[in-house]
C-alpha cells in the first residue's frame, strides 16, 4: 500500500471520527444511542415516549445520526425501526484509545524529563 493511500484511509477514518463524535455532542442523540443500545431496534413513536421532545426533533436527530453512521431506519410495515450501528461506535473508541495512548506517551516524556537528574 502506498503512502498515499495510507494517508487517504487515515484522513477519511479522521473524517467519519468526527461526524460520530459530532452526533454524540447533543445530549438528546446520545440519550437516543442509550435507548437504542438499551432497548434494540425501536420506532420514532418509542422513542419519543417519555423525552418531551417531539416526533420531528427525534426524526430531525436520527438523521444526524444515520448521517454520522451510527443509527440506521427501515420500514416495518407502515413504521419505520431504527437500530443503533455499533462499528462506528467501535471506531470512535479506537480513536479516542489513540489519543489516550499519544497523551501517555506524552505524559511519560514529560515525567521522564522533570525526573532527572
């Protein structure tokens, strides 16, 4: 593989970290993701109950989320499902253990330098 395509794939894993990272920043999309997580595939209408937000705001959110990969809908029947993707969910962690491993590596110089001698 080059060195080219190497870059690409890292800036294009950059790219879809940040859209789920930004689907997670609301705190209604990341009740939803609990739901989701919680309670498996369940409609708008399930949802809705008990948030105090409205039908087209969930709507409205769960199209963040598809959009971000992290929630998909499909008609059953005459109601559409929504089921939560969880390989986005994984590389948004794999990210976040990226970053977490460059600020220990970083902390550990750090340590190394104030500690010697």
């Amino acid at each position: 593989m080059s060195l080219h395509t190497r870059k690409r794939q890292s800036n294009d894993a950059v790219r879809a970290s940040a859209l789920i990272f930004a689907a997670l920043g609301d705190d209604t999309r990341l009740r939803i993701v609990g739901r989701l997580s919680a309670d498996g595939p369940t409609s708008i209408a399930g949802l809705t109950v008990g948030t105090g937000v409205t039908r087209q705001a969930i709507t409205k959110h769960l199209q963040v989320l598809s959009d971000a990969g992290l929630a998909r809908g499909q008609y059953v029947g005459r109601e559409r499902v929504w089921e939560l993707q969880r390989q986005p969910l994984n590389q948004a962690r794999q990210a976040l253990d990226s970053i977490a491993a460059q600020w220990d590596r970083a902390l550990g110089r750090l340590k190394a330098f104030v500690e010697r001698d």
